[in-house]
C-alpha cells in the first residue's frame, strides 16, 4: 500500500486497474481489504481506488474527535495527491456516510455514488447512545467488544465470519472509538437526495442484520432515477457474500 500525508494523518491506499477512476470506502469496523473479492471483476474497467479510513488498516488518526465530514475530505486530499478530479464514489455502510458527506461537501468532483449496505438516515437519540456505550466498554475492554457483538451480524456465512473477524480483531481502538463517535454525530443526509445530478445506485442485501433493506428503498422513494439492486439471500456484506452480482452493480459506473 502507499500512504499520502493529508489532514493531519497519514492515509494508507491501494491503487489498482484502469479506467474510470472509482473510490470504494470501506465500512465499519473494518478496512479496505473487505473489497478483495470484487476487485478481479472490476480492475479491468476501473481505476480503483482503496483507502483505509483514518485509524483503520494502515492509515494513521489524530487523538482529536473528528466527523464524518473530516473522513471525507481525508478522500478529497486523496483524489488531489492523485491529481484526479472527479470520480465515482462507493462506500459500504460507513463508507456509505462517507460517501454522502463528500457528495454534500465536493458535489463538482462526484461523478457518481454508490451506497453498499448503507443508509440515509442519522442515528435516532436511541442508536446514538449505543454508539457511545459501545466506544466507551471498547475503551476499557478493548476490540474484542465489537468483534464479539457484530461478527455474526456482519454474514451469516461462516466464511465471512471468520474473514471479518481478523480484520476487525486487527484494529485499534483509537479507530474504533472515533468512527463509533463520528457516526453518532453524523448529519441526516436524507434532505440531500433529490439534488443529486449524478448516477445513484444502491446495493443492498435483503438479510442484513445492521442496516435493513426498507433504508435503500426509502432512498430510491426520495430519488427514484436511483438504481437499486436488491440481493436475494445477502446480508451486510454483499461484496464478499455476492462479489460477482455486487461488482456486476458497480459496472454502473461504466456505463
């Protein structure tokens, strides 16, 4: 991987394929290595673009509390170290937060967006106490909090299971408790749907345990030239569970 000095951090990336250029965000608690599958069916069609988010994988944070926002133009510094302009954008679950804040935040330099398992939608009062009393236990018990409580809930697929927690298991607390804090605080992007003037698609799987379908639909009910491909039998981690019928949804962006 390289790194880019930007915001503070250092900002660990991989660079692969040819094309279009498409930015996939990776969700929470993991890093960008939850991309691996799909990147055999994309790499000829794409210039991929892979960051590890602040604090995950192999990008540094800052001790400071930090937003959605801030993630965000973490992405902006990279597309400017790699002297692209615009480019499509794709992020699972967090990622997806990522994703809109830099669409509300840099709308001139999205060509496209892209939300995997994603949502809309801020935190109710009630889920954002349980980010917070999940950041606080990882603070005194460590990671092993969140690999317990999201591992079975991320893939029923036992394959997945075990792929997931290796990598969440590899995290650092710091990551874990500023992304859990970040996304507690995230702004509803709901209102921002209808403006956008670029392809919108939504891959979601129809047995996620984290972010049910009803969220993407409400997206498509606000957007309806959104493109929503629903996934029979898929969970939250459409990119590993289906790779081929989730990069297949990504060609999207080729079109």
């Amino acid at each position: 991987m390289d790194t880019v000095a930007v915001n503070g951090i250092n900002l660990a990336y991989t660079r692969r394929g040819k094309g279009n250029p498409l930015v996939l965000v990776h969700g929470f608690p993991l890093d960008s290595s939850s991309w691996s599958e799909i990147i055999p069916f994309l790499e000829d069609r794409f210039d991929l673009i892979l960051p590890d988010l602040r604090g995950f994988g192999r990008s540094t944070t800052v001790e400071s509390p930090y937003t959605v926002s801030d993630m965000a133009d973490d992405l902006a510094g990279l597309l400017d170290h790699l002297g692209i302009e615009k480019a499509a954008l794709a992020g699972h679950s967090m990622g997806g937060y990522v994703a809109l804040a830099f669409a509300k935040k840099h709308p001139h330099r999205i060509n496209g967006l892209g939300l995997v398992s994603s949502q809309a939608a801020a935190d109710a009062t009630e889920g954002k106490e349980r980010r917070y009393k999940t950041a606080a236990d990882v603070a005194e018990k460590g990671v092993s909090v969140v690999v317990e409580a999201m591992t079975q809930k991320l893939s029923a697929d036992v394959r997945v299971q075990e792929f997931v927690r290796g990598v969440i298991e590899r995290q650092s607390k710091q990551a874990v408790i500023g992304a859990l804090k970040a996304m507690a605080e995230r702004e509803d992007s709901t209102p921002i749907l209808s403006s956008f003037n670029f392809p919108l698609l939504l891959i979601h799987g129809d047995t996620d345990q984290l972010i049910p379908m009803d969220r993407a639909k409400e997206i498509k009910s606000i957007n309806p030239s959104a493109r929503l491909l629903e996934l029979n039998g898929a969970g939250h981690m459409p990119m590993m569970e289906f790779a081929r019928q989730t990069a297949d949804g990504l060609m999207f962006f080729a079109e």
